[in-house]
C-alpha cells in the first residue's frame, strides 16, 4: 500500500514538474500567438515549444535554411521578444526597433529598387540617401553596422555582411 501510495505521488510529481516546464508545445505560428511577437519563424520553422529554463522562457523549434536544404535545431530566450526572426535555421529575437528593416525597405526612396538585405540585416536606418545596418555574414554572425549610398543604386543586397549597391 504504502509502495502503491508513493509510485502515485512520484508520478504526480513529475506530470506536474513537466507542466510547468513545458509552457507551451505546438505549432510555431501558435506558439507566435501565444507569446504575442511577429516574425518569420511561425512560417520557417516547425516543432516549437516554450520551456522555462531556470526562470527564462526558452523557444526552440527545428528552422528551415536559406536554401530549404534542412531544419537545424535553434533556442533562444524570449523574455523581451517583440519579433522573431529565421536567419539561415538560426532563431534571433528583436525589438520591432531593432528588426525595422522589412518596413524600411517599402520606403519611398527605396520603392523602385529591388531589395534583399532587410531578410538578413537589422536595425536598419535611413538618412537622405544613407542606409545603414548591421547585417548576417557568412559565418552567420552579425557583422559590424555598414553605410550605403543608394543613390544610383538598381539594387541593394548583403553580400557576407555588408550592405551592397549594385548599380
């Protein structure tokens, strides 16, 4: 009885040891609600969960690469997420400050230019016709901040980190 009684709590134990470390496990776009953030991994990535790991939420989830040749494993801790983003299956969190190149890149003095930098740079900013930003090279890490004059530029593009006019 007293065997029976103490396999019980042992398993009482553990379901609720596993309830409240796993928050929250579905798909990525429903842990992208639940969290309330934007960004690309709830459509790059698959297998997310929400974990608290010594009192930070972690998520991981398996994201696609650039070339959709794998998913690798990627975690990150959330706490101030605001938009989270797939660089090349690697998960990276930013404010909506920070990762403003996206909407940068339908400004008007960029309008008739074909872009590609903002789905691998941030904190993007724009000064007459300066930009700038901090952008992925090809180790996958960020490089320091570059400045472009797009002027004359047909296109603008990170080639292994740097912000590029291609005329």
């Amino acid at each position: 009885m007293v065997h029976k009684l103490m396999r019980k709590t042992f398993s009482i134990v553990v379901t609720f040891f596993l309830l409240i470390n796993v928050v929250y496990a579905a798909d990525c776009s429903s842990v992208a609600k639940f969290l309330g953030v934007s960004g690309d991994f709830a459509n790059t990535c698959v297998g997310c969960s929400l974990r608290t790991i010594k009192n930070t939420k972690v998520l991981s989830g398996y994201c696609t690469t650039t070339d959709n040749s794998k998913a690798l494993h990627s975690r990150i801790p959330v706490a101030n997420c605001e938009q989270i983003m797939n660089f090349n299956g690697r998960l990276y969190c930013f404010t909506e400050k920070e990762n403003n190149c996206p909407r940068l890149a339908k400004n008007n003095a960029l309008q008739n230019k074909q872009t590609s930098f903002q789905n691998s740079c941030y904190d993007c900013a724009l000064d007459k016709n300066q930009l700038s930003a901090r952008c992925l090279n090809m180790q996958y890490v960020f490089a320091e901040r570059t400045i472009v004059d797009i002027s004359n530029c047909q296109s603008i593009e990170n080639i292994d980190g740097r912000l590029t006019c291609k005329t």
